[in-house]
C-alpha cells in the first residue's frame, strides 16, 4: 500500500484529535441503537400492522417474519427538477429487484427538493441554504417510523444531499446507499452558455436570445452538465464510499443506469444487519472518509458550497472540521480535473476521459486518499478505482483507461491541471473567508482597489447597467448571511463583472453571501465570517476604503486604522422586506439559530447534542 501523504495524514489526526468527544458520543449513541438488532422485531404489532397495512399480502407475511430486510426509500423526486425526474421510475425498480430477493422496499417519505438554478436571483433563493437543514429533518421524519433495515436515499442537487446525509447520520446504525440519476447528455458547450450570458449582461443580445442558449444547455432529464454543487455531491457520495463504484456520472435513461440501479439494491440488501456483511452508516463515514471528500473537492476543482456543506455534513457523525483543514489540504493536492466552470468541457467529458475511477486511482497512487476506509462496496477505497461496463447484457466493473482520453479534461499526478486545489483560505481584519482561484488568472489573484459598498446583488447589477462602474473597484456586498436573508448565491454577479473584468479592469467581490459551484473566473472572497449582521467588520467597510485582495498570501485587508474601523457605526440593514413573501416568514427561526458560514450553517447544533448527551446505559 502507499504510504499516506504527511499532511493528509497530519490533517487527519488534528481532526480526530478535535472531534474526540464529539465523535465518541456520536459513536456511542449510534452503537445504543445497533444492539437492538432489527427495530420490526420490537414494535407492538399495532405499529407493525400500520407499516404494512398498504402492502401485498406477501410482502405482510414477510415484513411480520423479520428475517428478510426491508428497505426504507427516501426520494427527493419531483419531475420538476430535471436531476431528479429520473428518480421517479426507481422505487418500483427497487421494489421488483428486491422482492426476486425475498426482500421488501417502502417509500419511507420523500424531501422537498428546490433548484437554485430557477431560484437564481429571485426571493426563493433566500430559502435554498435552508432547505438543506427542512431535509435533514424530513429525512429524519421518514426514517423515524423504525421498521426499515437499510435505506436508500434518492436525490442529486445542491442541498438535497448534504440534507439526507444530515438526516441519515442520525439513523447511523442502518446501512445508507445513495443513488443519483446522472447527467443529462452534453447540449450548448459551456463556453458558448458563458458568452451569450455575458452578451446579454452588456445589452448586445436580446432575452430571446438568452433563452434559446439556457434552454440548449439545460435541455432534457438528468443533472446540469457543469461541475457545480450538484456534480461535486455526486463526486463526494462517490469517494466517500456511499455510492456503488461508478454511479456518479452514468446518463439517465440508459441501460447501464438501470443496472446500476438494480444493483444498488441488491448491495444495500446484503449488507444490513441481518446478513454476514453488515456495514452501517456511521462505520462508513469518519474522519478519513471527511478527509478523502475534501481532497476529492480540491483534486476535481468542486463546488465552494461544499465549504459550508462538508463542515455541516461531519459534524452530523460528530467530526469538527474547518476551513484551516480545508486550506492544508488543498495546498498538497494536486488539480487534476478542468471541468466548467475550471475549463471547456461538461462531466460527460470527464467522465468520458476515465472520470472518477481514473481519477481516484490517481490520487491512491500518490498517497492522497485513505484506502482504508469501509465502504459500501466492501473493505478498501481501491473498489472505486474501477469503472461500471455492461457485457453480456449484465453489469460488471473493469478498470479505467491507463492513459486519460484528453489531458486537458483529466490530467494526472505528474502532470496535473495546476499544483494545489485551487481553494484558499483569507484572512484578515475583515474576518475570513474563501476564494477559488482554480479558474482565476494568476495575474488577477492580487487585486488592490476602492470598494464599491452595495446593498444587494440588484443594487450591483443597477449600476453596472447604468454604465457607472468602468473602473477598478472591489464590490463589496454585506448582509447577505445566513442570519441576515439565508445567504443565497449571488451568481447573477459573474455575467457583469466577468465583462468589467474582460475590459480590463481589476475587479473582484467580497461578500458574506454564496456564489456556488459555479464561481469562476473573477476574484470572489465568499462565506465572509462572523457575518455583518453578526458583528462581522465586512458591516463596517464604506465606499472608498481601500481593500487588498490577496489570494497568493491568503490575506483580506481593509487598509483602513484598526481604530477608524471600531468608531464606525454600524449601518441598518434594509433587509426587513426580504423575511416576507416566498414563505420566508416561516424560516425566522431558522434565521435566529444559524450558525456562521464556517460552522456549518447549521440550524440546529448537533455537536451540542452529542458533547451533553447522557452516557448510553
């Protein structure tokens, strides 16, 4: 076996080190629910009675021997969500391939499941980080019946999966596989999306000409082909060893999906604690799997949510996690991928050129991943290092390509994409923050210039079309936290500051906001923590000061006195009209209890929980 790398193994201990109450009584309390054995053996038969009260009378007799398992499926279905619409036709899959097993499977519930791609910009956006936490609980609520023997979670974009994860953690002791639908086939290529956007943005194309380029780009079932939130999920659930080898980027509607979706089955059906092969949850997911998902994230160039997410997602298990591990990381790995927005090409390209296998071959070979690790496959990370193939009309794994099939999608540890991940940590008398500079200019990485103070992401795009930024500046866009409005991505910025910046100017962002997956070629400091709503120095900046953007040193500076700060007060946001419509009064409590953007966001504190929790008996 290789020899681990020496930060990746540093990382690791800190990480066990600070999580080691935390991690134990997560460990302790799951282990209390394992030693019960099936939950279906001690319910009242009342309870079992209305469990099964809608089923066969052969899957009753079944359910009441509680010899054979059955599983539990929480699906984020919608034929709205063209991720998720796919999803629709698995259960009935699940059910027909489990029952030749003399198994049973049951909708245990399903999630809401929300696009932020048609929320962009819009007042349903101040609802997208929140959803994630709405699903954690409702994934929670399906599972809560306690009759089921394993699950199998459904869903694909950019809170669903983080929420389910979050839910089924607390469920640890259940053996947990998810199951995606894969991307859409390739449409518009990302560059031409990218310039008609920008066209459009500088008023030389009109809004038909828009919608004809989104629609050829977002044009049929499956998830967006850019390496967003929703991909990078697909990436993470792979890596961390809860998919089936190969299940991240495998088209909807294929026979190698329907396969893939057969065998899920069988797999989550052979390993609950009824059979000899027993892999729960919580055995899955430690600190090494945390670890082999954020060095997944920086080797692929993913999605700078997940810099909110993965925190949120460890300290579900009980592992405390933060944006210091997340830099230290990035330092020593390798970018191996150029997917949009970090390059031309869509994951049906990458996957195409060797995808994950190849890529997580890659990396084990450089002692950059935990082998170790259980996964759902079996003992060892060296199962995800092979490829899913029909022959013979049955499913098989084979290897990947020795050689990537384009250099320039998928590179290699000696000829990477770039040295480092690409995320950089900033710090400076304005709090910290994040930056990814995979797809950003080295030229561009420092920027000094006066802010520009907006009070929104509409305030920003106004001036710009009224042709009043033709200059160098730094917008600056406070109160867009998770207290303040739910911190929803401000990708509407990208179209007019990527032309301020393709004129010529130096320009660059800094915000308590998001900017998704989708952050790309202009310098963005994101996720500013404390927030301004939260006494956060971002509050405190005025149009004029100037800001030094520096993402080679990792610093973020108001050069303004330290004093001159401090005897600032600080402004009233107008931001009372966005806690009304869309639903967004029903999310107040969500917003007095949400932690900062490094923390997690969370809603709810589960490291609390666990750290006061009484000891099991």
């Amino acid at each position: 076996m290789t020899k681990l790398n020496d930060t990746i193994a540093a990382v690791t201990d800190r990480i066990k080190g600070r999580s080691k109450e935390t991690r134990a009584a997560y460990v302790e309390q799951i282990q209390a629910a394992a030693a019960s054995g099936p939950h279906r053996t001690s319910v009242s038969c009342g309870n079992l009675a209305h469990a099964a009260a809608a089923c066969p009378a052969s899957e009753k007799s079944i359910l009441a021997k509680g010899v054979a398992p059955n599983i539990g499926i929480v699906t984020a279905y919608n034929d709205m969500l063209s991720a998720h619409q796919p999803l629709g036709t698995y259960p009935d899959i699940i059910k027909e391939t489990l029952s030749d097993l003399g198994a049973t499977a049951q909708i245990a519930g399903g999630v809401p499941a929300m696009c932020d791609g048609v929320t962009q910009g819009q007042p349903g956006m101040d609802l997208s980080l929140f959803s994630r936490d709405v699903i954690a609980m409702a994934t929670a609520v399906s599972l809560s019946h306690n009759v089921f023997d394993g699950a199998l979670m459904l869903g694909v974009c950019d809170k669903i999966v983080p929420g389910l994860f979050i839910g089924a953690a607390r469920f640890g002791h259940l053996p947990v596989i998810f199951m995606p639908a894969g991307p859409m086939q390739s449409g518009l290529s990302n560059d031409e999306k990218a310039r008609v956007r920008q066209l459009y943005a500088e008023g030389k194309v009109g809004r038909d000409d828009l919608l004809e380029a989104e629609s050829r780009s977002y044009h049929s079932p499956g998830t967006c082909t850019f390496y967003g939130t929703a991909n990078s999920n697909q990436m993470l659930m792979e890596i961390m060893g809860l998919h089936l080898p190969g299940s991240a980027f495998v088209n909807p509607g294929t026979p190698l999906r329907e396969k893939i979706v057969q065998e899920t089955a069988r797999q989550i059906a052979g390993i609950t604690a009824l059979g000899e092969a027993y892999t729960p949850f919580y055995e899955v997911i430690d600190e090494r799997a945390i670890v082999n998902a954020i060095v997944g994230l920086h080797a692929t160039g993913g999605s700078t949510n997940h810099t909110i997410h993965l925190v949120a997602m460890a300290k579900s298990v009980g592992i405390e996690t933060n944006w210091t591990d997340f830099c230290d990381l990035s330092k020593v790995t390798p970018l191996l991928c150029r997917i949009y927005p970090n390059g031309y090409a869509d994951v049906n390209h990458f996957h195409a050129a060797g995808g994950l296998a190849f890529l997580i071959r890659e990396l084990l070979g450089a002692g950059l991943l935990h082998e170790d690790v259980k996964t759902v496959f079996g003992e060892g990370l060296g199962h995800y290092a092979q490829e899913p193939v029909m022959q013979g009309g049955e499913l098989n794994w084979q290897l990947p390509p020795e050689i990537s099939g384009n250099a320039e999608i998928l590179g290699t540890i000696s000829e990477p994409a770039s040295p480092t991940g690409g995320l950089v940590l900033l710090n400076g008398n304005l709090g910290r923050s994040v930056i990814k500079v995979s797809a950003v200019k080295p030229e561009r990485q420092v920027i000094e210039a006066p802010a520009i103070v907006f009070s929104s992401q509409q305030a920003l795009i106004g001036a710009f079309e009224a042709g009043e930024l033709e200059r160098d500046f730094i917008a600056v866009v406070p109160f867009q936290g998770p207290k303040a409005i739910g911190m929803p991505e401000l990708h509407k910025l990208t179209p007019p500051l990527s032309v301020l910046q393709n004129k010529g100017y130096k320009v660059a962002l800094v915000t308590d906001g998001r900017m998704s997956g989708a952050s790309g070629t202009v310098p963005a400091a994101i996720h500013m923590t404390p927030e301004a709503l939260d006494g956060g120095a971002i509050g405190l900046i005025r149009t004029g000061d100037v800001i030094r953007l520096d993402a080679v040193t990792g610093t973020l500076e108001a050069m303004v006195e330290q004093a001159e700060l401090d005897s600032r007060a600080r402004p009233e946001p107008s931001i009372f009209e966005e806690h009304w419509g869309t639903g967004r009064e029903l999310f107040a409590g969500m917003r007095s209890l949400v932690t900062g953007a490094e923390q997690g966001a969370m809603s709810f504190s589960l490291s609390e929980y666990t750290r006061h929790m009484e000891p099991a008996e």
